[in-house]
C-alpha cells in the first residue's frame, strides 16, 4: 500500500497556516480535482487525497493529533499512548475511533446548530467565438433556494412558535455512556429529536411548510468579460445552495464554453488566421483584404512572397483578461498556383523566369517559379 502524503503537502500549506487558509486551498483544489469537473486519469484519486487531508486539518482536535504522532494517531492498531499499546490513550478521544461500533458516529459525522454555509453549484452555459472575444452580458434563468419572507427562515409561523430543544438544550448534540472492554466511554451524536439545529418549532409556518425556504424562479444578468477562454469560470456570489440555520448561500460558478470559429483559430490571446493569394500577386506584391476579429483590415503582401509566410497583425487579438494589453493576430499565406494555363501566360512565365536570378535553384532551392511550372506541366 502507498504511504500517505502530508497533508499539509497535499494542500499546499504551511503547518502554520490559519483554518481560512486551509480552507481556501481545499476549495480551490477541490474544484480542479473534482470527478464532474476533470475527467484527466487520476483526478479522482487526487479529489479523494484532498477531501482526506481536509477532513484532518480543518478539525482542531484531528489536526492536534497529527502534528503529535502523524497518520498513526488515527490507526487502532498503532498502540501510541500514554504507557504503549493501549494503555490511557492520552487524550485521545476512543469515540473517534470506536464510534461506528457503537452508532455514536465520528467528530466527522457531528452536525453543528450555527450557520452553515451552502454548497457551491457549477453551471455551462455555450457562447459564440466572436461573444468570447468582444463580451457579452447574458441572461441565466436559474431556480433558486431563498430564506422564506414570513419566518425568515427559521421555520416557524411566529417566534414564539419556536422552542430549545429539551433533549440536548439547545447545544444540538447528545452525549451517551458506553460500556465498553476498555470501561466506560462517553460518546457524542446529532440530537434525533432536532437533527442537530437545538431547536423545536411547535408550529410549522404556513408559508414554507417549515422548511424555512422557497424556491423561486430568477433570471439574472451575467457579464461575460472580453476576452474570456473556454473552460474558464466566472464567480457569481451568494447564487449557489442555499445554507443552513440561518448560513450564506453558496456561490454559483459558471463555465464557459466557447464554440469553434469557421475563419479563426485562437492560440492564448493570439489570434491566427488563413489567406489565400495568387501566384501573381507572391511574385509582384498587393495589397489584400483580411479579416480580423475587429473587422477587415487592408494588408501588404511583399513582392517575392514564399508559400506558408506567416505576417504579424499587432494588436489585432484577444484582450488579456488581466489587462488592457492585446495579442496579435497571425496571417498564414497560402499560394493558389494555377493547373493550366494559356499559352501567352506560358510564354510570359518562361521569359520571367529568365531574367530572375536564379541562384537559389542553382544551389537546388526550388523557386516559385520551379513550383509553377512543375503544376502545370
């Protein structure tokens, strides 16, 4: 079996770290990693380590643990300890490990009666190339979880509707005594009565039925930043599940995907782009039109130009998203060479191609001219 990582590692903290830290980095990481989200080989297990070395060091007394005596300090079979084996167990709180024995559950599994936060939600939603490039705000319709306006959450049909809960007054948690081969043992669970938020609520309110929330159809405006690449997120606050016991609403992330272009192609905030020319206008020059994403732009093609030239528009692409700065837009040149023609334009190419200089095909470089020939032999 492959040893554990640090945790600390797997999240990337310092072991002084403070709890919003470890939780701002278990967040991010556990965006990247999550199974819907990354379907990379090995994300899941990634996910999994993340979700593990959160689960210790989000827990003061989990994380105390660790730091004294590492991984072991959650084995049952480590024997650390006060006097070795099993001895008093130090502080070691044996409801930890033995809680499933005795359906008194984990510190893992306890429920708090504070305010909880509510989860974040993930959206896509499909733009146009030219949208992601230029910006666009848009509408999302989206069903969402709101604190009930008669109870304002709380459940109840009035205040005085709302009572401490008598089994575990008011704390949310129920504590029991088991007997166990190692004396008695004192464990600690969700109050059943209230499920965990300490209070008992007599009359349910009319409104919401007691549930403290309804749900309501929204449409929200969303700004799509210029600029913006597929798979990137944007964050709307307070538009994700709804929380608990009085908790903020998660946040709702929206994916962006962009969809594909028929004329360009988008490389970072680089634009890239395919014309086609004549041999003409290769040999002698021009001036051509050219799309950009900004619009057709006029563009001089030099004399002599070699098939596959690429020529720099500045400033003719993407917006940083960061910044005012711009990316440029790359012309690929392509060269229609004809498969026939006259025998004037024969006659004309020949004597052409006898007064260039030729010293390229002396050293056996091809030249257009070779190419021209050769396609319409």
């Amino acid at each position: 079996m492959a040893e554990k990582r640090d945790p600390y590692e797997v999240l990337g903290v310092s072991k002084s770290a403070s709890a919003d830290e470890i939780k701002s980095a278990y967040r991010k990481l556990a965006r990247k990693y999550h199974p819907d989200l990354n379907k990379e080989p090995g994300a899941e297990e990634k996910f999994k380590e993340v979700q593990e070395a959160y689960d210790i060091l989000s827990d003061a007394d989990k994380k105390a643990k660790y730091d004294q005596f590492g991984y072991a300090a959650f084995d049952p079979q480590a024997g650390f300890g006060g006097n070795g084996g099993f001895g008093d167990f130090g502080d070691i709180d044996l409801g930890d490990i033995f809680g499933s024995f005795f359906g008194g559950g984990s510190r893992r599994s306890r429920q708090s009666n504070g305010p909880v936060r509510g989860a974040d939600t993930l959206k896509r939603v499909k733009i146009s190339f030219m949208d992601a490039i230029n910006g666009k705000n848009i509408d999302l319709d989206l069903n969402l979880d709101e604190n009930c306006p008669h109870c304002n959450g709380t459940g109840a049909d009035s205040p005085s509707d709302i009572d401490t809960c008598p089994d575990c007054r008011g704390t949310g948690t129920v504590r029991s005594v088991q007997q166990t081969i190692f004396g008695q043992m004192q464990s600690q669970r969700t109050c059943p009565r209230c499920n965990g938020t300490g209070k008992i609520i007599k009359n349910r309110c009319h409104v919401c039925n007691g549930r403290g929330y309804t749900t309501t159809k929204k449409t929200i405006e969303v700004k799509i930043p210029a600029g913006i690449a597929s798979g990137q997120q944007i964050c709307v606050h307070g538009k994700g599940e709804r929380g608990s016991n009085g908790g903020p609403n998660g946040d709702l992330y929206i994916e962006v995907i962009v969809e594909d272009s028929k004329i360009f192609t988008r490389e970072g905030n680089n634009i890239h782009v395919t014309k086609t020319i004549s041999y003409l206008e290769a040999i002698l020059g021009a001036t051509v039109d050219v799309e950009t994403v900004y619009g057709t732009v006029s563009v001089d093609i030099p004399s002599g130009t070699q098939p596959d030239t690429v020529l720099k528009l500045r400033g003719k692409g993407v917006k940083d998203l960061r910044s005012s700065a711009m990316g440029d837009e790359f012309l690929h040149l392509k060269i229609e060479i004809p498969t026939s023609i006259t025998k004037d334009e024969r006659a004309h190419l020949e004597k052409l191609a006898e007064l260039s200089d030729v010293k390229n095909a002396k050293k056996g470089k091809e030249t257009i001219f070779d190419k021209i020939k050769r396609s319409i032999k």
